[in-house]
C-alpha cells in the first residue's frame, strides 16, 4: 500500500467516526443536514459537472435530499442501529463515494467510458409464493439456482474491475437460495465492501433473520405490497399481509433500514400514491425508501390489461413530483422518475447495471426476458465481466440509449419520463432483439415476441404516454436549454 492510499484510509477512517457519532446526537445532525442540504443543491444544480438539463439536475437533487432526510427521519425513529449506522457509513464514504478511483480510471482508459455502476443478480428460482403476474415467470424449482461460488465470482470481480459497491438480490425468493451449505446473508457478509439491496416478499424475514441482518448492517430489504391487505392478499396469497406487517416489525426491533416495492396496475395506480398509503407505510410503518415498478406485460400471464393507462401514468407522474418535492419523501418510480438516472439505467450502461438470472442467462435489465449469452458460458470461455459488456445485444440498446439523448447537448435529451425502450418504445426495442436473434428465456417471452397484438399495443401505448408527458418535457426540461444554447451563440 503506497503512502497516498494509507492517508486516504485514514481519512476516511477518521471522517467515518466523526460522521457516525454526529449522527447519534439529534443537534448535531439537525445542523449537519442543513448544511448537506444546501452542499447537495450546489453539486447537482449551480456546479452540474456533466452539463445535464437544469431541472434534470434539480429532480436529481431533491431525491439526494430526500434520503438524507429520509436517514434522519429513522434516526430519530430510531429504527436504524448504532451498528447498522457504521456499517452504513463505512461503505459509503470509504467504498461508494470514496472507493476504487484507480480501478475506475483504468477501466475508462481502456474502455473510454465509465463502468456500470451495479449489478443485479437473481441467484435462485424458487419461490414460496404465487403471485398472479409475476414478472419472473413460474417460479417453484428449487434447482434452478446458481452456485454459491459462482455468485462470489460475480460479485468479486464487479468490485474489483468496475469499483462496483453495490449489489442487488431478486428473485425468485432471495431468502429461499441455498447452495454449498450457504444463504443470501452469508454471500452477503463475504462482501462487506459492498452495500446490498434485497427485493423480497419479506414473508420469510424472522427476528432471527433481522438480527443477522442488523449484525452485518451492510443489506436492506425492499419488501413488496400490493396495497393494503385485501390488495396484497389477493395478488400475494391469504396472510402474506400480516406476515409483512411482522416482518417489518422484526427490522424496526433491531434497527435494519427497510423500504417498500410495489407495482402499480390500473386497479392500484391511485391507492399508491394516496395519503393514507403514504402515512401508513412511510410514517406509522417506517419505511425509508419507497420503489415503484409499473407493471410490466411479461412474466407468467402476461397481459396489456394492467398496464396503468397513459392518463393514470401522466397523473402519477404528477403526484410523484409533489411527494418528492414538497412532502420530502423518498420514492422513485423507475419509468417517471427516469430524468434523476439521465434515462434509461439498462444494458451495462455507465452507471448503469445488467441482470443476471438464476440460470446465468444475461439481460438488458430485470425487465427485458431476453438474452444473447450466459455467465457460466462466458466463464468457460476465459472471459470476465467486462467482455459481456462488449457483446452485440448490449451495446445496441446502449446505441439506442445514446441516440435517444444520453449524455447529449442539453438541449437535445429525448424525453426522460418515457425512458424505458422495452415499455416506452417497443418498435425499436422489437427491431433491436430481432437483428441480434436475442433467445427469450421463457415461454412467456417467446408467445410476447410472436403475438402481433402484443407488439402494436404495446408499441402505441409508449406513442400515447410520449404524446401525453411531451409538452411537460419540452416546457420544463428543453425549453430552458434552448434558450441558454441560443443566448450563448449570440454573444
């Protein structure tokens, strides 16, 4: 270890400790937020490193804001542990924020591009619920998993080539994989580099599981919910609610952050974003992050039908603006909310991720049951994580990304509340796994890419959605850069 690097650690040993017991003091950290507040505005909106839309820059913001007050808020709930806290701490500051700038450095010299930020992984199949639609398909064979070796292998090597430090579990079940004698929590605590995200139907979170949790303070869980009980019994199964509800209780006990997934349908679309719901989770239940995923027309029965119409998604759209603005709250629906990731997030983008199932078949994103290679293929052959980058499919829907406006002059960023070129822009997206004989991975998926109505609905759904949200884009996002680009041209 050089001289540089031994200063580096101390820092952020020493800053880590000064942070972590000025959070434990209320004053303090009352003061210490307004002063992140205030330092976040200027990064993202007077400072803007990458030039992006204005108001881009301010949505990103107030989410940054939002979870800083989101922490404090638990703080004080206390419902994060002095152990968690540290935990918390010490991969943020020394890995996520401070971490692996000479591994990122070398991978854009070689690369000309930053890496992809994440990674999300499904490492097992089986699943102990049902539930009607589920995007991953039928889920219920306990031997469709990857081994516990090879999930290592995948997690150490994003680490160490792309300083990569956060990691996502799906599923199947998460907390049901099992393999060479080891769990989730246990690949989970061979990397306590990494922080990891965890989507589960939190059915199976015990106390005993929370402890660990709580012990290890490097994981959170984003447990799904439907609604309310009848909404989440119906889709989920009869009691899955109240084992939720216990599950959740579990967490608070011993201090693990926990936040809610859930997916929006025409039948939920306004439930989700009410008030109650809001104050019953966010406030009486505390939940500190909130995920929404519109559902998606693939998986197990798929259908056109729960897709939110095109008027119901321009009016959640609205009312996430307001909750995140004016009521603080930390949500992010990853299609409306596409402008604070600068798009589309899929596909090994910078910054960005891919998916990797329990099969080992590779993906554009969680959404896309498309695939042109497999990670176990991959390894046979000698190759790494960075040569799955480079294949065919994934660097087309990066193309497409691109000419859609990513990174683009500011003035020229296609629409970022449509984002999505599975959902969002279906011809495209059809034409892309056409030319690269993308294989699907179920029979779900082979029946979506046949069927001709599948195809022209879901195509002009995205073409509505762009006709409704195109002028608040334009207006609010462009317009402004418009005008600063031709104020700049004439001086």
């Amino acid at each position: 270890m050089d001289l540089e690097q031994k200063r580096k650690e101390i820092l952020v040993s020493a800053l880590t400790k000064l942070l972590n017991v000025a959070m434990a003091h209320g004053f303090v950290r009352g003061i210490m937020l307004k002063k992140a507040d205030k330092k976040i505005y200027e990064l993202f909106v007077e400072v803007n490193p990458f030039g992006r839309p204005r108001k881009v820059q301010y949505d990103k913001y107030l989410v940054t804001r939002n979870l800083v007050y989101a922490v404090d808020k638990a703080l004080k709930n206390k419902n994060i542990s002095p152990k968690v806290r540290r935990g918390l701490l010490k991969v943020l500051l020394g890995n996520i924020f401070f971490g692996g700038e000479d591994r990122l450095e070398a991978f854009r010299k070689k690369f000309g591009c930053s890496p992809p930020g994440f990674l999300t992984i499904s490492p097992g199949g089986a699943c102990n619920l049902h539930c009607e639609g589920c995007y991953a398909g039928d889920l219920s064979q306990e031997r469709d998993k990857l081994d516990f070796d090879l999930v290592d292998r995948i997690i150490t090597e994003k680490t160490e080539n792309w300083a990569s430090f956060f990691t996502v579990f799906s599923g199947g079940e998460p907390f049901m994989w099992r393999s060479q004698g080891k769990n989730i929590l246990d690949i989970v605590e061979k990397h306590m580099d990494n922080y990891f995200l965890i989507y589960t139907n939190g059915t199976l979170i015990d106390e005993e599981m929370a402890e660990r949790m709580a012990e290890l303070g490097n994981v959170t869980p984003a447990i799904s919910i439907e609604g309310f009980e009848e909404e989440t019994d119906t889709r989920r199964g009869k009691g899955v609610y109240q084992k939720i509800l216990k599950a959740f209780e579990n967490l608070r006990k011993v201090g693990v952050p926990f936040g809610i997934s859930v997916t929006a349908t025409k039948e939920n679309a306004e439930l989700l974003l009410s008030d109650e719901f809001i104050d019953f989770y966010f406030n009486q239940q505390g939940a500190i992050y909130g995920w929404i995923f519109q559902y998606m027309p693939i998986g197990c029965r798929f259908t056109l039908d729960l897709l939110i119409t095109p008027e119901q998604r321009l009016n959640m759209y609205l009312r996430e603006q307001k909750l995140i603005e004016e009521d603080k709250l930390f949500i992010a629906d990853f299609w409306n909310s596409g402008a604070i990731s600068d798009g589309c997030l899929c596909a090994g983008r910078s910054g960005g991720y891919f998916y990797i199932d329990w099969h080992g078949n590779i993906m554009p994103c969680v959404f896309t049951p498309y695939s042109t290679d497999n990670i176990i293929d991959v390894y046979k052959r000698g190759e790494n994580l960075n040569d799955v980058l480079q294949t065919p499919f994934l660097e087309a829907v990066r193309k497409w990304q691109k000419e859609y406006g990513y990174m683009a002059p500011p003035d020229q960023v296609g629409n970022e509340i449509t984002p999505c070129p599975i959902r969002d822009h279906h011809r495209h997206f059809y034409q892309i796994l056409n030319e690269h004989h993308a294989r699907p991975i179920n029979p779900e998926a082979e029946e979506a890419l046949k069927a001709h109505d599948f195809i022209e609905g879901l195509s002009a759904y995205g073409e509505k959605v762009e006709e409704l949200t195109h002028e608040i884009w334009d207006k609010e996002y462009i317009e402004p850069e418009r005008k600063n680009s031709k104020e700049k041209a004439s001086r």
